[in-house]
C-alpha cells in the first residue's frame, strides 16, 4: 500500500510517499481502508519536533482518521466488517480507575494512534464509533479532535449557561469553528476572536455575536468593550500562550478559563494573586472521550454542527497540506483522501 512516512523531523517535505506492506491487525484491533484523513496543527508539530510524545520514528502519522472496517482481528467487539466508522486520537485501556470514572483520556497506558496517511491502518476497536451513511469521511475523520473536543470544553468542562458570555480563541481553526457553534447552541453570546479579519463574515455565518480581530495586540479592551466592562464568563482558549495574557484580562470575575490547545513551546508568567482576586478557575480539557465522539456524530448528523472541508487533496500532496496548514490561511479542515 501507499503512505507518506516521515523518517526526520523537518519541513513538509520530510514527508514522502512509499511503498509499505499493509498492516495486520492484532488483538482487540481493527484494519481500516482510509476513507479520508484530516491535516491539523498537531500533525504539524509532530512532523517540526515541536512535540515528539508517544512517537518513535520513522512512523505513519495521521490521526484524524474515518473509513471501512476491513477485516477484524481476534476478539474484536462493537463493530463488523464494512462498518463506516471514525476515530478517537488516543486508545485507552478501559480497565483502570481513570476509564471507570469517565475520565478516559487521563487512562496511564493511553497512546496515539497515528497511521492515518495511508491507505490502510491497523487501529485498537476501542477508538471506534460508527458514522452513519450520511456523513462524508471527509467530514466525518475530524470529529473526534474538533467537534468532540469542542463539545468536551464548552458542555462538559466549562459547563456553558444560557446568557453567559464565551470568547473563543483560534476561532477559525478546526477546534475554534464547531466551539463557535456550540456556544451559541448553549445559548451564550459568542465573541470569536482571530488573526484575519478576512474570516470575520464565515464566524459570524455560524454564530459569533462578535469577531474580535487580534493579529499579536492586547485585544483585551476590545472584549470588556463588547461586556461592557465585565469581561467574558468564559473563554475557550484554542491557542495557549500566545494570547493567555489578553484571554485572562478579558476574563469577567468569576470566570472559568479553558485551556484547550497550546501551539508553541512558549512558557506563561502569570501572578497568582491574579488568579484569586479575579475569583478565577482555570480549566484544562483532555482530548474526548468515546461518548463525546459518539455525541458529535448526532450533533452533526441533525444539524447543529457544520464542520468545514476547506480542501480535499490526493495523499501524494501531503506535504503541500502541511505546508498550507501551517500558514494558517484556510478556513476549516484540509483532508486528504488516501
């Protein structure tokens, strides 16, 4: 089969397209015939070295995966050959304390899955959920990272209530976009905040109340303009250290700050006094869990969610799509079709 391996880290090109031997499933696993597979930042720091966790090379990467059980192999459960299904990023062992409590994605012996950039992957049937007929594998392989994610930060750790405010960080990347969405499902006044204001009409077609454009400045004032001086209830912050500074002064008394994506090596400086005289909680979110995956398929499915294909490419131009994604230019996913 084909696949693009990565053998150094480096530039997009590091990525090149050989001829590997098709995987077999083991124990417990599944080999699927890759319908599509989405492109996001997080591939990209794995291909710069900016995060080498989990990964030993050369190695296969990909993880936002959709397609076609293939074929099964032994004591294999929940799914049949010729399933349409979609993925979770990490597999866990559902054994311990943390799977027994709801809290999969802390499980100790959970790893990436990654193989996605080829045309067949062996994956763990745990990382599993179907995708009915109606859903595209183009859209249907960035559920799990994008909307399943949102929908674990905005429902389940920020717990978003009607009349509140959010700002949104990244909102034109793939977490950003269905986190838009949700807020405002949720019943919240959403400000979107992104570096173009090229994108400002798209965050406001799919929900932002307000779009705040930032491009490096203190866009703080703009927001406790927007409040009229309280400052955000929440934010979701796609991002991380690059805008934590005006994300935290834009946050109302109270508030509960989400930390959701860092992109960059960079440190925050936060004083801590700072935390407490704003009566602050600071939130982190731990990729989704199977459930949550399993609710993204039903929010897309009637409606309420609209992720965005922004590029559909063969996978012989994956270098191409890195290179794209890190420039930052499109809205929604880049996938490739294996």
């Amino acid at each position: 089969m084909k696949a693009a391996v990565m053998r150094e880290h480096g530039p997009p090109e590091v990525l090149r397209l050989e001829e590997v031997p098709v995987p077999q499933p083991g124990e417990g696993e599944v080999l699927l015939r890759v319908g599509a597979v989405g492109v996001s930042y997080h591939d990209v720091v794995e291909r710069n070295g900016t995060y080498r966790s989990d990964m030993a090379l050369p190695v296969i990467l990909g993880y936002e995966i959709a397609g076609t059980v293939e074929r099964l192999g032994e004591r294999v459960q929940g799914v049949s050959v010729g399933d349409r299904v979609c993925c979770k990023v990490f597999h866990s062992c559902g054994r311990c304390r943390f799977c027994r409590n709801g809290m999969e994605t802390a499980c100790p012996e959970r790893r990436a899955v990654h193989g996605g950039y080829a045309e067949y992957v062996a994956v763990p049937d745990e990382v599993l959920v179907r995708l009915p007929d109606e859903i595209d594998f183009a859209v249907g392989c960035m559920l799990g990272p994008t909307v399943g994610v949102a929908l674990n930060a905005i429902r389940d750790t920020a717990r978003v209530q009607l009349g509140e405010t959010v700002l949104v960080s990244g909102a034109s990347g793939g977490l950003g976009l269905p986190s838009v969405e949700l807020a405002r499902a949720a019943g919240a006044q959403v400000i979107a905040l992104t570096r173009s204001g090229e994108k400002a009409a798209a965050l406001q077609e799919l929900g932002a109340h307000h779009v705040v454009v930032a491009d490096g400045r203190d866009f703080s004032s703009d927001v406790l303009e927007i409040t009229g001086g309280n400052g955000a209830d929440v934010v979701i912050d796609n991002i991380g250290s690059r805008v934590f500074t005006p994300c935290f002064k834009s946050l109302a008394v109270g508030g509960r700050y989400v930390f959701v994506g860092q992109l960059t090596k960079e440190q925050i400086s936060i004083n801590p006094a700072r935390i407490f005289f704003r009566r602050a909680t600071l939130l982190g979110v731990g990729s989704v869990r199977s459930d949550q995956l399993a609710s993204a398929v039903r929010l897309v499915r009637q409606g309420t969610v609209h992720p965005r294909v922004a590029m559909e490419l063969p996978l012989a131009e994956v270098a191409r799509a890195h290179a794209l994604v890190e420039a930052g230019g499109q809205i929604g996913r880049i996938v490739l079709r294996p």
